[in-house]
C-alpha cells in the first residue's frame, strides 16, 4: 500500500487525490487523530467511498469499517481529524 498524510497534499490535492483513488477503484482507508470531532471517532480506521466536489468545496463519504453508516463531512473536517491515509493499488 501507499500510505500519506493530509498536510502533505495542501489545498484541493488532498479531494483530488481521494477521488482519483476511489475512482479508480482502489481501496483507501483513513486513520483519525486521538481526539478527533464528531463524527470521527479516535485511533480509529475508516474507508473512504467517495470524494467529490460541491460547487468549489471538497466532500469526503466515509464508513466505519466496524459498520454503520456512510457519513460525509467536509474536506477541511477530513483533514482536521486525519493523520493517515492508505491506498491499496490491488
């Protein structure tokens, strides 16, 4: 797997680089920070669904790999509450 961080895609590299992943139909998980906010919960993993844009803003849909909904937050949130990102190119 590839693996990154948030901070090192700066400004909207970071959504392109999600939707070009999801798109292309790799895995790719996110690992939050430990105290990150609602609707993240802390050490935790998540696989992203989708990125996509709304106008010139950002949207990232997530579920939580131990179940439960699908739940989109914006990609400032994203980044705020992630410290890791992998992409599995299987």
């Amino acid at each position: 797997p590839y693996t990154t961080t948030p901070d090192s895609l700066p400004g909207n590299q970071l959504g392109q680089f999600l939707f070009d992943n999801t798109l292309a139909g790799h895995a790719v998980s996110a690992g939050t920070i430990v105290a990150p906010a609602y609707p993240f919960v802390g050490n935790h993993a998540y696989e992203i669904h989708n990125a996509y844009l709304v106008g010139t803003e950002w949207f990232v849909s997530l579920y939580n790999v131990w179940g439960g909904p699908t739940f989109t937050v914006s990609l400032d949130q994203f980044r705020d509450n992630v410290t890791q990102i992998s992409v599995s190119m299987a």
